[in-house]
C-alpha cells in the first residue's frame, strides 16, 4: 500500500504536467483556427467588394483592361485559394498589389476619382482592411503564443510526443492604407 501511494506520488506530478500542457497546446491551437475564421470572414468581405470596385472602374477606365482582368483573377485564384495561411499569404500579397496598381490606374481619372459610389466603395475598402489587419494581428499573436509553447523546454516533449505540428503567420500588406478626402481630389 505504502509502495502504491510512493509510486503515485512520483508518477502523479508529471502526469499532470502532461495533461496540463496537451490541454493548453490544444486550446492554442482552437484559438489560431478560430482566429483564422476572422481573417476568411474579411477576406471573403473583401472578395465581395472587388467586382464592383473593378465594375467602377471599368466603367471609366475602359482601356485599362490589363489591370482590371489581373484584379480579377488574382480575386479568383484567393476564393479558390483553402491552403494554408502562409500558401494564401503569397496569392493575397499579389492580389493586393494588383488592388494597389488599380488605385493608381484611378488617379490619372478625376472624374473617376470624384464619383461618390467610388469613394463609397474605396471607404468600404479600407475598412475591410482595417478590419483584416486587426485580425491577422489577432492571428499571429495566437500563433505567437502557441509556438512559443510548442517549442519551449519542457513543452516541447509533450507537443512531439502528441504531433503538434507548426503553424505559420500570415502576413500579407494592407491595399490601402486611407480613404481620400473629397478636398484632395
């Protein structure tokens, strides 16, 4: 008996500790999945404003079919796109430069660049990226925590030992970065 209560005693501690940290391994990577369904929410918003912004745009800029048909397959290839974070990162980075080449197509058209249905829809632009940078932030920093636990000492043992697999942060640059004020155009 006494030998059985000794033998629990030792063996009880670093049980815990695994349970412990398989539990909190698990719930970080909860938060990373959850917090990725932010960052898909806005993206799709952003996928939702693309056509319109590009049927805007076309409706101005007629001969500047180049830039719009890139918008829009780059658009296509980032629905399509369900790979990892770090493979959707490198098609969301090239959909965002084309989102930017547009924005530049857009100066050289005062007109264009006045039309309050444009302007409404560049707002809503930039809000959705606000709104995707917040929660990319959010992501990463999940990400954050849970590498450090995944490849922290003792931690470590525990995540190899049940397969906790790396995970990446998405970075991709924001498309735009301000809403023009009417004055300035």
């Amino acid at each position: 008996m006494i030998i059985c209560v000794i033998g629990m005693l030792i063996l009880m501690p670093p049980g815990l500790f695994v349970i412990l940290t398989y539990n909190s391994l698990v719930s970080l990577r909860n938060h990373i999945r959850e917090s990725w369904g932010n960052i898909d929410t806005e993206l799709k918003r952003r996928y939702d404003l693309i056509p319109n912004l590009v049927a805007t745009v076309q409706g101005y800029a007629t001969h500047e079919r180049e830039v719009l048909q890139r918008v829009t397959e780059l658009r296509s290839r980032c629905v399509a796109n369900n790979g990892t974070p770090g493979e959707q990162a490198t098609d969301e980075t090239k959909l965002v430069a084309a989102i930017q080449q547009l924005l530049v197509v857009v100066e050289r058209y005062p007109q264009l660049k006045a039309d309050q249905h444009f302007l409404a829809l560049q707002k809503e632009l930039v809000n959705t990226e606000d709104r995707i940078q917040a929660a990319r932030r959010f992501f990463n920093g999940n990400v954050r925590d849970y590498r450090n636990r995944r490849e922290t000492f003792p931690s470590s043992l525990v995540a190899g030992l049940f397969g906790f697999g790396p995970e990446g942060f998405f970075d991709v640059p924001s498309a735009v970065r301000e809403v023009p004020e009417i004055g300035r155009l």
